[in-house]
C-alpha cells in the first residue's frame, strides 16, 4: 500500500525536473520530487554545465594573464596555476546553486524524496522505504555517458566528462575522443591549463550537426590555439598500463596519452526505472517515446528531457518540463523547437539558432545570408576580441529569419535575441530596423540583418 500520495511526482532533479516541479507547485499541484543524489540539479548542474563554465571562466581567466593581458597595457609576471584553489572555487560555485535549488522545493512546497525511483506494476513508484501513488509522473532522468566499443570507464586513466572536471593535476598529454560540444569544451579548458591536446572525431569535420561555415571557422580558432586534431578516424579500442593510455585507430598509428577523455555523446538515463513494469519499450536509442504532450505508452506517466528524442540540451529540456505540466494542470502548453539555441561555450563562443545552411539547401528553401564579421565592430575592436563574425538566414521570399549563427566574444548571449525574434516571426527587416545600442557587440547582429538586403553600413 503506497504511505504517499501527489499530484504530481517527479522523476530526477535536473534542469527538467526541478523546474517542471516548481512550475507543477505553482498551479496548484500537490507536488513531490524524487532522485538518487542528495544534492539536486542533475547532472547539468552537480557534474556537467555548470562546473564545466565555472572551469571554462577560470582557465580563460588564467591565459589571459599568461598570454592576453599585455594587448590592455597590463604587465603580469610569474603568473602561477593553483589548480586545488580553482577546483575549490568550481566546487563553491556548484554547491551553492544546488542549496539554492533545495531552497525552491521548500519555498514551494515540494515534498524531497532521495534514492532509486522505480515503477511498481500498479504504476505507484517505490523510493526507498516509500510507496509513492501519484495521479501523474514526470519521467526527466537525464543522460549518461555513451562509450565506445573496446573503450572501458572503469580504468581510472580513461575518463569521461564527470572525472575530467575534477583532475588533481593538468595531464601532460589529454587525447578527447569525439569533437563534439563536451569535448571541445574540457579540451579548451585543459589547453589552457597546460596541457597537450588532441581531438579524435570519426567524422571529417568538428561539431557534426552544426552549420558547415559555423565548424570550419571554430575549427580554424582552435586548431590556432594548440588543440590538434585528427579526423575521419575511428578509434577501434583503448588500452592502458597504468601510466598512460593507448589508442587504436583504424588505418591510422596508435595515439598515445597521459590521459583519454571518452565524449561521444550520452544515452538516456532509464536504468532501474522499471519501465518494463508499466509497459514502456524504450527505442533502439533507448529513448522513451512520447507524443506531442509528452505522454508516453502508460497511461498518466510523462517524460521530457534527454530520455525522450532530441537534441539533448538544458534549456531544451526546461521548456519541456514546464510544457508538459502546464498541459497536465490546464491543458495548455507551448514549446518551438525551432528557436532553440545551441552554444558551444569555448572562446570564441559559438551559438546557433534555427536552421543552417545546409538544412536550407537539402530542403530547397530559397534563402538571402547577411553576415558581418566583429573586426568591424567597435566594441569588439575595444574588447580585443575581434574575431568571428554572425550570419543571418532569412527566406528570399518572406524575409523571415530562419537560421542565426555566431562565432565570437559572448555569441552565447547574442543568440537569445536572434532566438526572440525568431519566435515571434521576426524578419531580417525587423531586427535591422530595431535600435541597438553603441557601442556594443549586438550591433553585428544588426548589421548581419542589414546584410541580408545588401545594406549593412560599416563593411
């Protein structure tokens, strides 16, 4: 017999589920949240986004003063790493938004369970000693890491994203297996700490997914900063004697390291879950299936996040979650995957929005492209940070904006008023005619608009 009874109960405490819980508690719904780590937040928050920023700000920090600071007029000398203390302030950073997203449950009243969340046959959900019954449960588990075969996570010299954010030493030599968002990221962040970096990626290009124009100009910038690069190999297996790591590529002679970083991507987080007791086959992805409201095969159980298919993105699964239980409290929700930005938060950042060119032409759209590159922009020449540029997609017939991408200075930021203008069907027109303030760096995204009819003012 179940001890407990909710509205709603949540499965996982990450970005998906900690804020589907707050929404869920705001309309209303007697509401309770269940995962396996004492600390909330998820993976994004405890051993993924966060953490990884907070090392991405400090070790850009640091080569500034190695290598950048004499651009301003600033002379450093006997610049030191104290990577216990930069660990220490990463730590410090995380700790305090998982307290921080402790004090939400309780300021909204959201009943906290700790442990293994698993479905019994009659749909309650078992938590430790408890039995929970709910009228509705929210699956957002998240993502693990994905592998390779011939590669194994348990030698303590093969990592992935979770223990190379938290190294007690720079490695001399880190090969990343997979060019993707993680590894160009903690690749960049070791880089600058000192140590030798190498990509390994099966495809013949970094960022796969991403536009072309987009990958070949952040190629370009990080192959300039000492990341190197192996394409077009496939790495067929691991070996490791303790003191560092031996990888096999096929076709190609073996890579050898201090350390490998394994970032291919992650699969959904369904394991003990139980889902075979409710009914629910995850796909050969080992995705849950969901529809367009995010019910699955059972009847009252949901799911959002990374376990269902698409892209596998914070902010993504955010929206999701607020989607989903607003349709289950009113019966009325909102969600455009086409506005949803990517950001690669390397520097420079990289962020897109909409369509790329690629998509474009593979769907015979008629599109005009304005870019505008930030040398000519006056904040960025003031900033020293003059690299990179923003292109802007818009339909040839309509002037609708399609697609935006950036590689520069804060692209990160930049993208959230392109992915505005986007959701409200916004022309290049619009966004050219709207007044940005100078001097700063959003003025190329205006000029990019301009770009898009010829008319950009300063190239």
């Amino acid at each position: 017999m179940p001890n407990a009874e909710h509205d709603l109960l949540v499965i996982g405490a990450g970005p998906a589920g900690y804020v589907a819980s707050i929404r869920a508690a705001q309309l209303g719904l007697n509401t309770a949240i269940v995962d396996k780590e004492k600390d909330l937040g998820g993976t994004c928050l405890r051993v993924g986004c966060i953490p990884s920023k907070a090392l991405l700000e400090s070790s850009h920090k640091y080569e500034d003063a190695t290598k950048n600071f004499f651009a301003h007029g600033i002379e450093v000398s006997a610049v030191e790493l104290n990577l216990k203390s930069l660990m220490k302030r990463k730590e410090k950073v995380v700790k305090t938004l998982t307290t921080g997203v402790a004090g939400l449950m309780k300021k909204n009243k959201i009943k906290v369970y700790t442990g293994q969340a698993s479905f019994n046959k009659d749909k309650t959900v078992t938590v430790g000693a408890d039995t929970i019954k709910a009228k509705n449960v929210l699956i957002a588990t998240g993502s693990v890491p994905a592998t390779l075969p011939g590669v194994n996570l348990e030698d303590p010299l093969v990592d992935t994203s979770t223990q190379a954010l938290s190294y007690d030493a720079v490695p001399g030599h880190l090969a990343v297996i997979g060019a993707g968002v993680i590894g160009l990221e903690l690749g960049s962040v070791w880089r600058r700490l000192g140590a030798k970096v190498t990509v390994i990626e099966y495809l013949d290009r970094i960022m796969p997914g991403m536009d072309a124009e987009l990958a070949k100009a952040a190629h370009k910038a990080y192959t300039s900063q000492g990341i190197a690069f192996m394409l077009g190999c496939a790495v067929q297996g691991v070996t490791s004697d303790g003191k560092g790591v031996t990888i096999d590529i096929k076709g190609a002679g073996p890579v050898k390291a201090d350390r490998v970083l394994v970032s291919v991507g992650r699969r959904p987080n369904t394991q003990g879950l139980g889902l075979e007791n409710i009914g629910i086959t995850p796909n050969k992805r080992g995705q849950i299936e969901v529809n367009a409201r995010f019910k699955t095969s059972a009847d009252g159980v949901y799911a959002v996040g990374d376990v269902i298919p698409g892209p596998m993105l914070a902010h993504k699964a955010e929206e999701e979650g607020i989607a989903c239980v607003e349709m289950i409290a009113t019966g009325h929700g909102h969600i455009d995957y086409n506005t949803i930005p990517s950001i690669v938060y390397t520097h420079p950042e990289i962020a897109s929005v909409g369509k790329s060119e690629e998509q474009l032409k593979d769907e015979g759209v008629d599109y005009r492209k304005g870019s505008f590159p930030f040398m000519a922009n006056g904040r960025a020449r003031a900033n020293e940070e003059a690299e990179g540029w923003v292109k802007v997609l818009a339909d040839a017939a309509t002037d609708r904006v399609l697609g935006v991408h950036i590689i520069g200075d804060r692209a990160g930021d930049l993208i959230a008023e392109c992915a505005t203008a986007m959701a409200f069907a916004a022309s290049s027109e619009d966004i050219a005619r709207a007044c940005h303030a100078h001097p700063t760096l959003s003025e190329a995204v205006k000029e990019a608009a301009l770009g898009v009819s010829g008319r950009a003012i300063h190239i």
